[in-house]
C-alpha cells in the first residue's frame, strides 16, 4: 500500500467529514436493510453513497481533486492511478452506481441488500483506517486515573 504523503490539517478535516458522513449512510443501510417496507432504492442509494464518500477519503488524503461525480468505477480508478491499494472487495462497485441517481427516479429493479451492506461497511471501514494512518497521533487520556 502506498504510504500516504502527510496531507495538511485541512485535507484532513475534510476527509474526516466525508468520513463521517459515508458512516451516517452506513448507519442508515443498517437500520433499513432487513425493513421489508422500506424500498431498494432507498437503501442502495445510502449504500452507493457510503462507498462513494469513502473512497473520496482516500482521494482527498492522496491530494486528488475530487470529480463531481457518483461514477463508482471513475473513483475506483482515480484510487488505483494514485497508488493506493483497495480492498478485494472495493475493486468493483460500479454495480451501487446506478443506485445514486438513475434508480431513484426509474424502474425498480431488484437490489442484493446483503452485498450492498457488506460493500458499504467494507468501504467505511477502509476509510476509517485510512483517515486514522493519516491523522495526527492524540494522545488518549485514561479517565481511570
């Protein structure tokens, strides 16, 4: 894995956010996911969202300018092509990109809720770990003392 390259404080603020706010989306497809009156689409779209914002944690740490866009393959390849190494199981999400637009608005189709779960947790985890490399160390504070 590429080491990444001391990004500024405000790189990491702002990979913070979008970390925390791929791990809202995530919390949301928790809840939803077994939710028999809750539709596909609604979970697919916090899906592709969670994965879409964490992958935008890495890119934002890695210095790459972040595209307008939900094109889960184009972030997946803008990862690669700034050597970062993606996880088996983020190497191929394009499949969640229809979920963030198209589908809301157009037929329903049929979504794996279970995949798009474990790809979302996957993906926010990564980015969890990839933000806590990149962060200063904190000193913890042992409240026992």
């Amino acid at each position: 894995m590429r080491d990444v390259s001391s990004p500024s404080p405000e790189q990491v603020e702002y990979a913070g956010l979008l970390k925390r706010l791929a791990a809202g989306d995530l919390v949301v497809c928790r809840k939803l996911v077994h939710d028999t009156e809750v539709e596909d689409h609604a979970i697919g779209f916090h899906a592709q969202q969670s994965v879409e914002k964490a992958l935008k944690v890495a890119l934002v740490l890695a210095g790459v300018e972040l595209p307008y866009s939900h094109d889960l393959e184009l972030l997946v390849d803008l990862v690669k092509g700034s050597g970062i190494e993606l996880p088996a199981d983020l190497t191929s999400p394009e499949w969640l990109t229809p979920w963030a637009v198209d589908l809301r608005y157009g037929e329903p189709t049929a979504l794996d809720r279970a995949a798009a779960l474990a790809v979302a947790e996957s993906a926010v985890s990564w980015a969890a770990a990839r933000l806590a490399a990149a962060s200063p160390s904190v000193p913890q504070v042992d409240s026992h003392e």
